[in-house]
C-alpha cells in the first residue's frame, strides 16, 4: 500500500470512494466542479492524503492547514472526509 498527496489524475478514484461516504451517485464533472477540484489541488494548505492499494484508491482523508493569529501565529489543522473502501477496512 502506498500512502501519498492526490494528483490531478485522481479524481475519478477519489469521487468513486467519496460514494461510499456519502453514498451519494458519481457527481457530473460540471465546470463548477471541476473549478472547485483545482482549486483544491492548488491551494497549499489544502490536502488529500490517500492510500493506494493495486493502483485504486482505498482510503483517503481531507487535512486542511489553517493559519493563526494567536498562540505565537501556530496553525492548526483540520481532519475531514475520512473514509475507507468498505472491503479494506478493519485491517489494522
């Protein structure tokens, strides 16, 4: 299993497994969508980490980096969409 940041190419693997999150259809790639995607991919406080498993993706999670203006200008980071392809979970 590889772990690694999300590529422009992973997409497509990536709204696969949101559908298990959500359990929501595969969204239509509206340029709305696809304005929000690399707007994502070209933010850097923005980032999706996902393990890759025999070149799918089986499990992702959302770290977004936000700045602070208090406790010595210190960031923070908030953990999101969180989730694992039904079949590779509880594996440890």
């Amino acid at each position: 299993m590889i772990i690694r940041e999300i590529t422009d190419s992973d997409f497509d693997g990536l709204m696969t497994l949101y559908m298990q999150l959500h359990d929501d259809p595969f969204p239509n790639k509206t340029p709305e969508l696809l304005g929000v995607w690399h707007n994502i991919l070209s933010d850097i406080n923005y980032h999706i980490i996902v393990a890759v498993e025999d070149g799918r993706i089986v499990s992702s999670c959302t770290c977004i980096i936000i700045l602070n203006l208090t406790r010595g200008q210190r960031p923070y980071a908030l953990v999101e969409n969180v989730v694992t392809d039904a079949a590779y979970r509880k594996r440890g």
